[in-house]
C-alpha cells in the first residue's frame, strides 16, 4: 500500500507551546512582571516615576499638616503670653474676655482702691482653724466668736461695696450692659491684694 505524503498526525496535531502566537506569549511576560502592591485591581500598573511621584506628594501633605499644627501651636502659646503680660499691666487688648471692657475695669479699680474685710478672709480661717484644733476651752470659743465676727463684718462690707459700685456703674457708664459686674468685683474682694490679677493698677484711697 502507497504511503500518503503527508502524515495526518501532522495536520491534526495539537499546537505546541512554541507555536503559540506571539501576542500570547507576551501576555505571559507581562503577567509574570511583579504588580506594584499600591496599584487597584484591574488597572495597569503605574509607571515607576508615576508612583515615586505620588509618595512624594503625599509626604508633601503630611509635612504640610505638621506645619500648620506646629503654627497652632505657636500661636496659642503667642496668644498665651500675651494675656499673661495683660494679667500684669492692664493692657485691655489682650485681657481674657471676663475682664475686658470699662464696666469690669471700674469694678475693679473700685475694690482696688478700698481696703475690704473679705481679702483677710483666707489668713483669719487659717487662724481660726488652729485655735479650733487646740483642745482648750476657751480658745474655742474665742475661735468661734472670731469665725461669727468675721462672717458678720465681711457680709456688711460686702454690701456697701456692691451698694457703692452699682450707684458708681449707673453714674459712669448708664447705657453700657452691667450684669455680672457686681458679683465680679465682689469675687475679687475675696483675693488678697498682691495676689489679684489683673494686677491693681490704682493705689488704695485713690479715686478709681
């Protein structure tokens, strides 16, 4: 029998790897090509300077927003400091806002220039609570008597004060709002002199 010429394995053969087309084969490279881990899913991989540029940028952010927090920073401490010298001097820009303007400068003044039974009221406890704690009869006694005499004589000054401050407030300032002012002096007649801030900026009789 004849053989034919051409061998039927040879048309009905499967196609090997190296026959392959050449697209596939360099679909196969690029997929063994290493995915760059910042890169979403289904998009070609960035460009290495693509992806240095990005970093860069968003270091960039971050040393921007370390920047401003800093400047905050820097200026509540500014801000800080300013009051402080304020507290000192009087200066009415940086005052906090509680001490700020006429009405609470007057009452201020006012308690300054008066000499008050209330800013003796923190050493007198002190007094009467060691002769409280003395285990003799009488010191005692006088401890208490001492305690109601000086209840009493702060209560009666502290009403002449607010008395004298709002007559003071109605004659100066009538148009101008007036609420807390009392109460706001009468809390510093509870501070020793040398310890009130703001400072006192009037001596004491010194019409404020």
């Amino acid at each position: 029998m004849r053989r034919h010429p051409v061998p039927l394995g040879f048309v009905f053969r499967s196609r090997t790897k190296d026959e392959q087309a050449p697209g596939a084969q360099a679909q196969v490279t690029d997929s063994k090509q290493p995915r760059d881990p910042q890169a979403p899913k289904g998009r070609p991989t960035p460009k290495r300077s693509a992806s240095q540029t990005q970093r860069r940028s968003v270091t960039n952010t971050q040393m921007t927003r370390k920047e401003a927090a800093k400047r905050q920073r820097d200026a509540r401490r500014a801000d800080m400091e300013r009051q402080r010298q304020a507290l000192a001097t009087g200066d009415e820009r940086y005052l906090p806002a509680r001490d700020k303007g006429p009405v609470r400068k007057l009452a201020r003044d006012y308690v300054d220039s008066r000499r008050c039974v209330a800013e003796w009221f923190l050493p007198a406890a002190v007094v009467i609570l060691v002769l409280s704690m003395v285990r003799v009869g009488a010191l005692q006694n006088i401890a208490l008597l001492f305690w109601l005499l000086l209840i009493v004589l702060i209560v009666v000054d502290s009403v002449r004060i607010a008395v004298g401050l709002k007559k003071e407030l109605r004659t100066r300032y009538p148009n101008e709002p007036k609420k807390g002012a009392v109460a706001y002096a009468l809390m510093r007649t509870l501070q020793m002199r040398r310890l009130r801030m703001p400072k006192p900026q009037v001596r004491r009789g010194e019409r404020p």
